[in-house]
C-alpha cells in the first residue's frame, strides 16, 4: 500500500472519524486489540545508486518505510496522528 499525502491531509485530529479514515485508506495493516489505534505501513525507494569499475557494475534501490500511526479517543475521533520513516 502507499498512503498518499493528500488522503493523510484528510485525516484531522479532533474531527475525523475512525469510518471515515477507513474510506479514505482501506484496511490497516494493524489494529490495537481494542480498536484504539490502526497502523498502515508503505514502503518508497528513495534514491538508486550505481558504481562500477573495471571489473563490472553494481547497483540498487533504497527503500524507505513509512508507517502511519492513528489513535482514537473513546468516541472513535482521531485524537492523534504520526508518519514514522526509517531507512531500509
């Protein structure tokens, strides 16, 4: 999956519904046993690298993960959202 700024910019704390996130997503890759918190994961490649020399070429992609973590207050509003990152 790869969640895209834009639907992340319609997720509000304070007002988004947990219904609504799931439209705007689709299903988490995690959910907290008691429904509080949803996780989506996507990976990216950040940059290709290259190198070569006389005895052949190598190269590759550098991926980075994301994670969207989305807590939900008693009432099932958006209390709280964040976008981890981490090199590969």
């Amino acid at each position: 999956m790869n969640v895209r700024e834009e639907s992340i910019a319609t997720i509000i704390q304070g007002q988004t519904r947990k219904e609504e996130v799931f439209l705007a997503l689709g299903e988490p890759d995690e959910v907290a046993p008691d429904g509080s918190r949803l996780v989506y994961r996507w990976v990216k490649v950040k940059a290709i690298w290259a190198a070569g020399s006389h005895y052949g070429a190598s190269g590759g992609e550098i991926p980075r993960e994301y994670q969207l973590i989305i807590t939900f207050d008693e009432r099932g509003v958006v209390a709280h959202r964040e976008i981890q990152a981490r090199w590969m």
